[in-house]
C-alpha cells in the first residue's frame, strides 16, 4: 500500500502528492476516517481524487492510501431486495449500526457475510467450464434464481464442488487452470467503469412490452434497447418510470434515483415493497435492485451511482434475464460531473458542462442491449436502459437532453400543457419518436395481429392531420372545415382521450395488454369507418356525433377487465348495427 499526502481540499474534490504509483481509478482512503475515494487524474507524483463521504473536517496533512483496485461493485447473492448508496453501500445494514444518517468513514461489506445461502451444483467433477459457465444456483427470492457463473478469466477443470449451505465468501467449487487451481465463491468483484464482457450484440427486435398504450402502439422500446424520458418538473417522469417498472416484462428491475429529492426516494422506498407484481403476485421488490442517492449525499457518489447500477444490471444479464434498468435521472448526474470537472478546472463546454459528456453519456448507454452471453448454452440476456432527463426550464435544446438524443433510440417527450390538462402520460406524441419502429412493427404483426403496423400508421396519420386542422380552426373557425374534416377532430380525439390517456391509479386501466391495446385502437378507427359511410349515405354529421351511448361504450373500453376483452369486438359490432339503424332512418338503402 502507497501511502501519500492531502495537499488541497476543495469540497468533494481532494489533491494527494505522493502517489506516483497509483493508477487513474484506484480506489483509495483518504485521512484518519478512511473515507472512500476514486482517483480521477493523475498529474505527476499529484492524484486528484473525488471522495464519496463528506470531507468536513479533512485537512493537508492528512493520510491518503491507495488500495490499487479500481471502484468495484460485489456480485452474488443479496443483491435482489436490497438498497444501496451510489457507491454499493448497503443503506438497510448502516441504518442499524448507526442510525438513519450516513456516518463517515462507516465501513458495511455490500453483501451480508453471515448469511448462508443453499448452492445446489449444475456441474460435477471433472467437467471442463469457462468463464460464463454456470456451475450452481442458489434461490436468491422466491421469484429469481441466482445463476453461479464461473468468473471471467478463469477457464479449467472442475476438480471438487459442493452442495449445500454457503456465506458469499466461503469456498463452493475449485477448478484445475493451466495457471494453478483457483477457488471460486458465490462473491465475485467487478470494477463499475468495465462493461462486462459478451459472447455477442444481438439486434434487439423484440418489444419491452409495457402495457402503455402510448408507449407499446407509438412509441415502443426494445428490449435490449435504449430510451430517454425528458420533461419539466411536474410532468410525471417518475410515475412514468414507476409504471415501466412495474409492468414492463424485464425479469429483473434496476432502479437508480440519482441526485433525486429525498421525498420522492422515500416514495420508491415505500411503495416498491407494497407494489404487487402482476408477473408473479409477490412484492415487486423480490425482483428489485433498488440504488438511492439523494440530492444531499455526496455529490461524487452520484457520479458513481449509475456505473454501479449499469454493473449490477448486466451482472443478471449475464445469467440469461431480462433486465429493466431505470436512471432518474442522468440531468442530476451531469451536474455531478460539471461540479467535478469545475473543481478540477478543465476547459468547460455548453453551459459549463466538461467536453466529455456526450462520451461519458454513450458510455452508460452503449451497455444497454440483447447478447449472446459467456457460457455453454448459449443464453440471452437483454439489459433495457431507461434514462430520465430534467432540462431546466422543460428546455430540450440544453446539452444532456441533446447529447442523450444522439445516443438512444427511442425518446418520449413529457410535455407541461398536457400535464396541465390532466392527460397522463404526459407524452407529446408529435414530438416523440422509437427507431425500432420497423423491427418491432414486424413481431407485432407477426404475434399480435397482421393489422398492428396498418392501425398504428393510420392512427399516428390522423394525429398529425388534427394538429394541422386545429391550426386552420384557429384562424378561422371550425365551420370552415368540411364535415369530413371535422369527424377527423372527432376521431382524434377519441383517439388522445379514450386510447392515450391512461390511469396509472386504476385498477384496470394501469396496463393494457397488446391483445387489448389492438383491439381498442381498431375499434376507435372503426368509428370513423362507420361515421364515413354513414355521411357518404347522407347523414348528417350532428346525428353520427350525438350518438352518445355508443360514444360511451367505446370511450369506456379502457375499463373492460383483460379477461372480457372480447366484448370490445362486441362494441365494434354494436357500432355497425347502430350505424346501419342511423343510415336507414335517413331513408337510404344500405348496400
């Protein structure tokens, strides 16, 4: 251990000299309390290193030791449940020791080191394994089974493994490499800036079906993909990832609050463990990997936090899952990283954020995607990145917004008006856009329905059009649009009141499967075929609106249980007899 000295202390931001054999990313221990921080420039025998604790009462003079690793997460059973600073320090244990403040210097290992876990072996002596190779299991919660890799680096000969009863650091298997016999553990370490390796990228075709109706019909994310939610304070990004969360069909869910108020983190805290999941009927939480770092806790470990997040993610890819990764939201790390790169005075870019951002950015977001992973069989696994932004002002033209836009592929824009006008989610869908449009539109066609792409363009059509005839309505009134023009109005919307706007509180309407979701969008279009039919035989387009129950039941579809869905074919066929009744009242025979 190399043993250097404080020099300068700048609130997060501590100047070492002394540690000419340290390396960029150690993580080191800085003064007589062992604070934990990570070297992030070298300049010289002079490391600048950001501490994650607070460093009041740190002055020159002070004891700086390098540990010569770098910023690592542990990776092994425990991780499902529990809840982490930025850093991978297990609040829940702390609380215990000392109380519900983080103390400084407290040191807690991430993973209990007394509990034992049942390791059931899936090879036996003398198999040859690789890294990837999954060797055991061990049922982490009653709805994840932790899948035992052999760690990367090693490749040989099973020469013992064991069954049963483990802590995370006592030995379960011993395997023959050319290079000696190496123990292996259910503990394994791995450095968060490092994405973990694959045995390849897969092009994401699948959709991460989320049971929003806005999100699965227009703008839908792959699993394995990548998606941004940007929006001013108050438009419901956070509801919007609780409900992702919640109802997307990823296997296991990651959620970072970085830099997010205190308030909201307590919610999350709350409500997961009382969210029911609808995959399994247990608590969300027994699939949940939950990281809070507060708006007040040290700013460089907000920095950390989503590095820590990604890592536990793939760490379950890699064993096959699906994995929902949640950052709300990557504006408050950015700021983590202009206040450093401040303190360190580089040349600033946009708006005092450093040069590095848009790299730093796809960084992050490049470890999202669909892999073959390490191993013998072959598995899949998908780790979906969803990433909140929080543009000062609701201004998408600032630099995080603009640099997370050059990366991912799907963006749904929060808009303040339509919050304003109670319609949640709050997704502008003329602003909004998904690039997985063609690939998934191709699996929805082919296990939904062979009308999926047919409806949503039509839709999505008619959507724009409105725009276009609110702007001429507002020149110069509505009566100077044809009737055909205004039963467009009508439709659409229907289209923004009964299929876009969804309650997040409400039973039923909170998720739509896709069966449900085709269905509702082809009954709606359906009510403009009709209407069509029934002006080109002369009806008058006052009697095709007034039809007031019928509107009702098709406005009211959202609330049909999944198990009765059929009876929205059965409103579509209601819709065609009243039509049929409308047309012969008038006095025209009906083809």
């Amino acid at each position: 251990m190399r043993i250097g000295r404080v020099v300068k202390v700048s609130g997060p931001l501590v100047v070492a000299e002394g540690m000419d054999e340290a390396s960029i990313y150690d993580l080191v221990k800085v003064g007589e309390r062992r604070l934990i921080g990570e070297i992030i420039e070298m300049r010289g025998d002079k490391a600048s290193i950001q501490v994650y604790e607070d460093t009041t009462g740190l002055g020159p003079g002070a004891p700086v030791e390098t540990t010569g690793e770098p910023l690592s997460v542990e990776l092994g059973p425990g991780l499902i449940e529990s809840i982490y600073d930025g850093i991978q320090r297990p609040l829940e244990a702390i609380a215990k020791i000392a109380g519900s403040n983080l103390t400084k210097g407290i040191e807690v290992p991430s993973l209990s080191r007394e509990k034992k876990w049942h390791f059931e072996p899936k090879v036996k002596t003398g198999d040859e394994v690789k890294a990837g190779y999954i060797i055991g299991t061990v049922q982490e919660t009653s709805v994840v089974t932790h899948k035992v890799m052999v760690p990367f680096g090693i490749e040989g000969k099973v020469k013992s493994i064991k069954e049963g009863d483990f802590t995370v650091e006592e030995v379960i298997a011993e395997i023959e490499t050319a290079k000696g016999i190496k123990e292996v553990t259910l503990l394994q370490k791995w450095p968060v800036r490092k994405g973990r390796p694959y045995a390849q990228k897969l092009n994401p075709v699948a959709p991460l079906i989320t049971g929003q109706r806005i999100v699965d019909t227009f703008f839908p994310v792959a699993k394995g993909g990548a998606a941004c939610v940007p929006g001013p304070f108050g438009s419901g990004k956070t509801v919007v990832q609780h409900q992702l969360a919640k109802w997307g069909d990823a296997e296991i869910v990651v959620y970072i609050g970085c830099g997010e108020r205190g308030n909201e983190m307590t919610d999350v805290l709350n409500e997961f463990p009382e969210l029911k999941d609808p995959r399994t009927g247990e608590s969300l939480m027994k699939r949940t990997v939950l990281i809070a770092n507060t708006s007040n806790m040290p700013v460089a470990a907000r920095e950390a936090s989503i590095y820590t997040g990604i890592t536990i993610a793939e760490y379950f890819r890699d064993m096959g899952y699906s994995v929902a990764l949640m950052a709300d939201s990557t504006s408050r790390w950015a700021e983590a990283l202009r206040e450093m790169s401040g303190r360190l005075e580089e040349m600033p870019g946009d708006e005092g954020y450093p040069a590095y951002l848009g790299s730093r950015l796809a960084d992050f977001y490049e470890r999202a995607g669909k892999v073959i992973c390490l191993g013998e069989d072959g598995r899949e696994g998908a780790l979906t990145a969803i990433g909140a932004v929080s543009p000062p002002g609701g201004d998408l033209s600032e630099p995080v917004t603009q640099s997370t836009l050059r990366i991912v592929k799907v963006f749904w824009g929060l808009d303040a008006q339509l919050a304003y006008k109670r319609h949640f989610p709050a997704i502008n869908w003329l602003s909004s856009y998904s690039l997985y449009l063609d690939s998934i539109g191709q699996w929805m066609n082919e296990n939904v329905s062979d009308e999926w792409v047919a409806l949503r363009t039509r839709a999505m059509a008619l959507l724009q059009e409105e725009a276009n005839l609110q702007e001429i309505v507002r020149l110069v009134g509505i009566d100077a649009l044809s009737e055909g023009d205004r039963l467009k109005l009508e439709v659409a919307k229907s289209l923004r009141e009964d299929y876009l706007m969804q309650n997040a509180f409400h039973d039923i309407d909170t998720y739509a499967s896709l069966d449900k979701q085709f269905k509702m969008l082809k009954l709606v279009l359906a009510f403009q075929d009709e209407a069509e039919r029934a002006l080109k035989a002369g009806v008058y387009l006052k009697k095709i609106i007034d039809l007031g129950e019928i509107k009702d039941k098709i406005a009211r579809s959202k609330y049909i249980a999944e198990a009765d869905i059929n009876k929205i074919d059965d409103i579509r066929e209601e819709l065609k007899t009243v039509i049929d009744k409308l047309i012969a009242e008038e006095g025209v025979v009906i083809a």
